[in-house]
C-alpha cells in the first residue's frame, strides 16, 4: 500500500505503488558503488555509506532527462578537450 491516500482507480493505486518504490529503494552509489544511496528530500539522494550528496530525480536517483544532460555534459568537455589540443599545435 501506498504512503499516499490515492483514490478511485486501481492504475493510480499501481502508478502511486511504483513511485513509492522507486523512491524509497537503495540505489548504488556512483561514488562508492554500494548500495546505499537514499532519497534525503525532492531530487537529493545521498549515500550512507559515503557521504556523497548527488542531485537526481524527485522520485528515482536517474531519470531519463538526467541521462540525457549527463550524456550532453560529458560529450561538450570531450569537444571542448579536442578544441584545446588543436590550439596547442
Ligand atoms: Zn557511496
């Protein structure tokens, strides 16, 4: 049963069930790679373990998007790497 009073609809009680687990479960940490990373409040998780804060989703560690901008960031400092070893030639 949901934390949540959700009502009227047996596919709302389903949805609400698996937010709640999504957001009560351990998640591994990046950091540490225990699981032991946990929901603190809306999108901050912290692990246990280590002490590690990360910014994640309100409900689950990594969301779709998230990935995305990670993907985005990470691709951006690859560029931005090549760019600067171009100049120094
Ligand atoms: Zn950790």
């Amino acid at each position: 049963m949901s934390k949540t009073d959700v009502r009227y609809g047996a596919e709302l009680r389903k949805r609400a069930r698996a937010v709640d687990r999504s957001r009560t479960r351990a998640y591994e940490c990046p950091k540490c790679s225990k699981k032991s990373v946990r929901r603190v409040s809306n999108a901050v998780w912290a692990c246990r373990s280590c002490g590690a804060q990360i910014a994640g989703g309100t409900y689950s560690l990594f969301t779709p998007s998230g990935e995305v901008a990670a993907r985005t960031v990470k691709d951006h400092a690859k560029t931005r790497a090549a760019q600067a070893e171009k100049s120094v030639q």
